[in-house]
C-alpha cells in the first residue's frame, strides 16, 4: 500500500488511489465488498452471453440509478417483475 506520513493526514481520495497499483485498489474493492460498502460486482462476461442478453443486460444496466427519474407506474411494474424472483 502507498505510504503516508502523520504530516500527510489530511489525504485526498483521489490522492489516495493515484499512489495506489492496479493490486492494490483491487485488496482496497475486496474490503468494500467485504465490510458490505459496496456490492459483488457481477462477473459474467459479455463473451458468454448470447447477443439477445448482452442486450437485455444492457438496457439493465442503463436502469441502474435511475429510480428517482422513473414513473411511478415504470417503477411500480420494475417491482412487480423484481418480486416473481
């Protein structure tokens, strides 16, 4: 991990990752993960989907965050399909 003196408390993020290598910043995801910060990111890749779910997992991702920008009936049937699972 970088190395930061007690000078150095006042650290920026970005600071912070930039001193950080590629295997670093992945030990730093596992922690977020583990201390429930941040969800597993799914690790299917595109090269074993067909091209009819590459585009469905597409149009998903384009929904991700987007629930306060949603009617209250797209969401209410979002729910709905979420609930049959």
């Amino acid at each position: 991990m970088p190395t930061f003196y007690a000078e150095d408390i006042n650290i920026d993020v970005n600071e912070f990752l930039s001193s950080c290598n590629s295997g670093e910043i992945q030990e730093l995801i596992e922690a977020l993960i583990h201390d429930g910060h941040i969800e597993k990111p799914r690790e299917k890749s595109n090269e074993k989907m067909s091209a009819g779910e590459q585009i469905f997992e597409h149009k998903l991702s384009k929904l991700h965050g987007m629930w306060n920008r949603l009617s209250k009936e797209d969401e209410e049937t979002i729910v709905k399909i979420a609930d049959k699972f």
